[in-house]
C-alpha cells in the first residue's frame, strides 16, 4: 500500500510538472549601435510565438529590454530606432531655443571652455553627461512611471549597472526604469555615470555584459541569447580613440560572456562584423542583420514555443506615449531642493508652466531642457510618483557642473575690419548675489578692445545688468578731391580713428528665452580723428571731433533663430527707441536744443525651402529727429557682424563708406546646404540713405549689390569667403572664427 502511494504520488508530481507552462527568458548582450541588432532577433522571438517571461540585459541590451518589458512592440521599438537619431540624442546638444537669452547675446562667440573649481581645472566625466539620452528615455517609459518593481512590468525585467566605486556587479530591477536603463547603458568615456540609490552606476558591461544566469536564476527553464559583441580588433585596426576604448573593455568582457554562454539554451549571434559602437546610421542593416542571424534557428524557436503551452502574450502598448505627451498630467508637489547654482522659484521659472499645477509631458520637458541649458548643471535627475491624494509627485534632482562658478572662455576670429583677433573671457556666477553672471572679455589684436556684461537675474523681480564695452577702430575714408593741407602736402585718403567707449545700466521689464523688453540708460564718448590732416604749421588737426552723450532707450529684442550662424529657420527682430542729449561736446556748444531721437528697427527672418535651401529676409529702417547725434549716425559698409551703434554691414562696400541720418535697407538671401558643413549663399542688396533734414534718396541713389559667399561651419565658428559686386565698385572679404 505504501508502495502504491508512492507511485501515485511521484504519477501526480510529474503529471502537474508537465502541466506548468515553460518559462522562457531572454537574455541581451551589450554593443551600443550594435544592439540595435537585438530589436531584428526579438521580431523572430514574436513570430515563432515565443512568450518572453523574463528579460535581462546589459548597456544597449538592457535599453532596448527594458523598452521591450515596458510594453513596447517589436514594430514599434523599430519605428523609434529608425525615426530617431540615436547619434544626436547621445551628444547632448542643447536646442537654441531653451538657451537663456543673455547667453544669445553675449555667449555664442567662444570656440574653447576650462572651468575651474577651487582654482583646479574641472574636466568632464565623459564626452557626454547624458541628459538628453534620460530625457529619450523617461518619455519612452512614462506610461509605467507608477511601477518601482520591474517584476510587475508588463514583462518582467532588470539590467546590470557596475558600481564605480567599488568595481561590483548592481542589478537594477527597482526604482526608475528609465534612470536605471540610462545607468546601464553610461559606456565608459562616452556617457557620464549616474547616481542610483547613492551608488554612482557606470556601464554594465564593464563587469558582466551578458547576464545569462542572472536570467537563468529567476526561474527560466529556458534561456535564450542575444549577443552581438565584437571579436577584438587587429592591431591595424586600432586606428580610432573610439576602437581603442572598446578594445579596452572588451579583454575581459568577452572572457565573461564565454563563461556565461553555458547558461544559454539557445545562442544566436547577429553578423555585425565592421559595426562600432556609434554605428548608429546604420539601423535599417543592423536590424536586418539580428533578423537573419535568428531566422537560422526557427525550427528552435517554433518548438520551445510549442514546448511553453504558452499563456497570452503580454499586452502591449496601444498608444504611443510620444503621441499623448501632450496631454496634461496633474503635478500636486514637486520636491526639489536648492542648488548653490539657482534659487527654488528660479527654478521652477524655467518651466513654461507653472508648477505644481497641470503641465503637459511635452511642456515638462521644456522646462528641463530650459534648466540644462543654464549650463550649471551637468545632469537633471527626475521622476514620478503617484501623489496620496491625486495627481503626480515630481522629484527633481539637480547635480551642479563642477567648475559651474569660473570659467575661461576663448575665441579667435579674423576680419577686414577688426583684422587679427584673439579674445579671453572670464565667466563668474553668483558674484556678490545669487543668480548673476558676470562676463568680461579681453580681445588683444590689431585693435585693442574689452566688453563687460554684469546681470542679475531675479526669481521675482525684473532681471537688471550694467555693460561697460570699449571699441578702437580704423576708417578709411575717400576723398571725391584731393585736398591741399598747406606745406605742398595734398591728401584724398584719409584714415580715420575711432573711439567708443561706452556705460549702460538696463533693466529687463520682461523676458524670457526668446527675448528682452527693457529701457537702459547710457554714457557714451565717441571720438573720430586722423593724423593726416594737421596743421604743418601748429600741429593742430583739422579732424578731432570728440564728445560725451548721454541716451535713455527703450529696447525689444527677439531671437528664435535655431543657430546663430547659417540660420536655417527663425526670426531676429530688434527694436530701439532712442533719446540723446550731448553733454560734452564742441559740435553743439552753440545750439540751445540739442536733443536727438533715433528710432532703430533691425529684422532677419530665415524659412527653410525644400531640405537643402534657405531664404532669408533682411529688412532694417532708421529714422532720425532734432539733432543727429554722430555715434548714432548710420554708416554702411563691409559683411562684419559685430559692428556697433549704427553701423551696418552692406556687401559691395568697404567698412563705413557711406553714411546718413536715416536708412532703408532690404536684402534678399538664399542659402544652399551642400553637404555636411559646407554651404553656398547668394543674396542682393538694397539700400537708401539721407539726412535728417533731407529726403530719401532718388531711386537713381539707391545702393545696390549682388553678393556670393562659401562657407563652412567649424569648431571655431565660420569660415567664409565673400565676393560683392555694388554700384559703387567690388569688394572681396574673408572672415575666420566666431564674431566678437
């Protein structure tokens, strides 16, 4: 009898053991682009109809699993790879438009930054801190930002991170799936490591890149894996700083993987021989390439899923969160604490709604990109919580840049104008208050000059700031006749010295990252003399035209173009109303009104024709009343585009040939987008000056010009060669570097 029981009992066991479904895990090797590959064998899984209860992964493994365990389709999950471009999303690279506007005006002319902490040079972590790649991925996973256990996902997941202080494997299965899918994937030099937990997380891979017992360990009766890691490179391969950093992590990475092999059933290895880690243009291949290599084992695949009596699929995502991000989430608190860089309330201005408060995903991360690209922090961390009444907690985390406080800026340039030039900045934040920058620079050359930009931006309170600036130029100037100076001497080219220095407090009544609206008030000395007319018998010159003035303005200006050079949509509009009186000057020692209006518009609009042309609009307009103050008068003349006052570039004249009291000038430009950083312009020129006592010029006056220019966009600003053709002669210019 008891024997029977026995029997009976172990019948039972194996007839419920042969009832339970198999469990079937998949296991993803790292490779950065190359995992792409992943995406092209998990479509084969689908097909087979192999249900996927368990997925592990390293680095790009364990982006793409944890994108496929968050309920995301195959054809989906190939969608994003194919309409995004993974290459951009990793550098990190801030839009124009969340730039602070103060950095518009005064920071986009450096070609070199050190910043410094404690008077140390304070070196980045890696090529990129990652922002953008977490910002990709919280959207991607923002429809499961309530589940902390990723067991509970729609399939079960982890990935593996690698602690940097102390060298240890971290398997990451709680908390925020997109921070932990972000700390896998940080390869080493390439992507900074991120804080999870108070660990500081680097690249999986560098500890265990193909986690096939981990997997194994979590109940799977079969494991199945998908590595695309590289064979190493020969020695005459080893041509690239990008080769020989994955050489380096690969020596004792594949010795693991081989190790961990043992624990797959199933190995399916993608073709990606000639792929790097950043092949990221090559998607549509690499995809296809993981499809063929598991399409070779599809007798395999239909078998275990005949084998797993498998349960329903799990449910995948029906919208596309990309698609609902604008739809708004209820913020009921936000955690944050303040940062040495930023106050709380400025903080939260940067978003463009106000928060707590209803925002969409899409306004949300506005408002992060907006803070990233205050340039104080080096990364944002951020994520959701389900609020104990309704709605949503937000907790923001904001890791300050070190060196953040100092830094050394540089730039180098070259014109007809301003001729060799090399500028050293000074940058400083919070100086004597919180929020404020203070931006010096010191520009040696053939002519000497400095600008000094103090600002305050308050969290409440209108933002106010003081310029100091000091312009030394030379004018050549032509005669129509050659005139007799005495002493036998005759002269009909004249150089002319410039001198402006100039003091302005302003206050910002109201701004954002797209413009400022203001009134300033400002001191001015501006001089114009020559040494070639004097008096041979006094020394005396004939031409020593100095004075002081003093303006009060209002001002508008509005800036959405998405680069500052080679624009390719946007628009830049400027505005002043100007009021000016002399306060010093022998010109208007014997007027009893000496006061002068000057209303002053300058626009640019720039759209987009096609994927490769460019048209771009220019139109501005001047008009001067009561005394014509000279440093206000309009001078045209040269292609620069850092002339001060009332100097305007005009293609086909030399620097400031002609000038008058009121303006009219349009252009018309169309620029062609050749290949890569190479570009072809083309534009005409219109332009009308007068007195102010005088009308418009006769049409028969009026200037005109053609103008075409090559340039290329480089690290140290453009380079650019123009010829101009006007009805006052040619001009050939040439310009190099960032213009300041």
């Amino acid at each position: 009898m008891k024997k029977l029981s026995c029997i009976l009992f172990l019948f039972l066991s194996f007839q419920l053991a042969a009832q339970q479904p198999l469990r079937v895990g998949v296991v993803l090797s790292g490779g950065g682009a190359k995992g792409v590959a992943h995406v092209g064998a998990l479509r084969v899984l689908e097909e087979a109809g192999i249900r996927i209860d368990y997925i592990g992964g390293t680095s790009m493994g364990g982006i793409i699993g944890g994108l496929y365990a968050a309920g995301w389709s195959v054809d989906q999950l190939d969608s994003i790879l194919r309409t995004n471009d993974l290459a951009v999303v990793l550098q990190d690279e801030v839009l124009r438009r969340y730039q602070p506007f103060f950095g518009k005006q005064y920071g986009e002319k450096y070609a070199f930054r050190l910043s410094f902490k404690d008077f140390k040079l304070a070196l980045p972590s890696a090529l990129s801190e990652g922002q953008q790649a977490f910002d990709f991925m919280s959207a991607l996973t923002r429809h499961v930002y309530q589940i902390t256990d990723f067991s509970q996902l729609p399939t079960p997941f982890f990935c593996v991170g690698t602690d940097v202080s102390t060298g240890e494997q971290v398997v990451l299965e709680r908390g925020c799936l997109a921070q932990a899918m972000r700390a896998s994937g940080s390869f080493p030099g390439l992507l900074a490591p991120v804080e999870v937990d108070g660990r500081l997380i680097t690249d999986g891979g560098v500890v265990n890149d193909f986690p096939a017992r981990e997997v194994r360990e979590k109940g799977m009766d079969i494991v199945i894996g998908i590595n695309v890691e590289s064979k190493l490179y020969g020695k005459d391969e080893l041509l690239s700083m990008e080769k020989i950093i994955e050489q380096i992590g690969s020596y004792q990475m594949i010795a693991r993987s081989r190790e961990q092999t043992e624990y797959c059933d199933l190995l399916i290895l993608p073709d990606i021989e000639g792929y790097s880690v950043t092949s990221f243009e090559d998607v549509d291949t690499l995809i296809a390439r993981g499809d063929q290599a598991a399409r070779q084992y599809w007798d395999q695949l239909t078998g275990i899923a005949r084998r797993q009596q498998a349960l329903p699929q799990p449910v995948r995502i029906a919208v596309d969160p990309l698609a609902t991000a604008v739809e708004p989430m209820q913020i009921s608190s936000v955690q944050l604490a303040e940062t040495p860089a930023m106050k709380y309330r400025t903080m939260l201005r940067k978003f463009p709604e106000p928060l707590p408060g209803p925002i969409t995903f899409e306004k949300f991360r506005e408002g992060i990109a907006a803070l990233y690209a205050t340039d104080n922090f080096r990364y944002i961390d951020y994520h959701f919580e389900p609020a104990p009444d309704s709605g949503q907690t937000l907790f923001l985390k904001l890791y300050t840049k070190p060196g953040y406080e100092s830094s050394l800026r540089m730039g180098l340039h070259y014109d007809q104008v301003y001729k060799s030039s090399l500028l050293l900045n000074g940058t400083f934040r919070n100086l004597l208050f919180e929020g404020t920058i203070l931006s010096v620079d010191c520009i040696v050359g053939d002519k000497l000059r400095y600008n000094l930009h103090y600002f305050v931006e308050n969290s409440k309170w209108p933002g106010f700031g003081i310029n100091s600036r000091l312009n030394l130029v030379d004018l050549p100037v032509d005669l129509p006749v050659q005139i007799d100076i005495g002493g036998n001497i005759s002269v009909q080219n004249l150089l002319f010295k410039l001198a402006d220095f100039t003091q302005e407090a302003y206050v910002n009544l109201a701004s954002n990252n797209q413009f400022a609206l203001g009134l300033a008030a400002e001191v001015k000395f501006f001089k114009t003399s020559t040494d070639q007319a004097v008096n041979y018998l006094t020394e005396e010159k004939y031409i020593d035209e100095k004075g002081w003035y003093a303006s009060g303005k209002f001002f508008f200006r509005f800036d959405s173009r998405d680069r500052i050079f080679f624009t390719r949509r946007g628009l830049l509009a400027g505005l002043t109303l100007r009021a000016t009186q002399p306060i010093q000057s022998l010109k208007y020692e014997d007027q009893t009104d000496k006061l002068g209006w000057n209303f002053d518009l300058r626009t640019e609009l720039s759209r987009p024709i096609g994927s490769h042309l460019v048209a771009r609009l220019n139109l501005d307009a001047g008009n001067t009343r009561g005394v014509s103050a000279p440093p206000f008068r309009y001078f045209l003349g040269s292609i620069n585009r850092n002339l001060i006052n009332n100097f305007r570039a005009f293609p086909g004249l030399p620097f400031a040939k002609v000038s008058g009291d009121n303006l009219l000038k349009t252009s018309l430009t169309l620029q062609y987008h050749l290949f890569k950083s190479h570009f072809l312009s083309i534009g005409g020129h219109l332009a009308s000056l007068s007195d102010s006592q005088t009308p418009f010029s006769r049409s028969a006056d009026i200037l005109r010009s053609l103008s075409i220019s090559y340039g290329i966009d480089t690290f140290l600003g453009p380079v650019e060669v123009t010829y101009a053709y006007s009805n006052m002669g040619g001009e050939l210019y040439f310009n190099v570097g960032f213009w300041f």
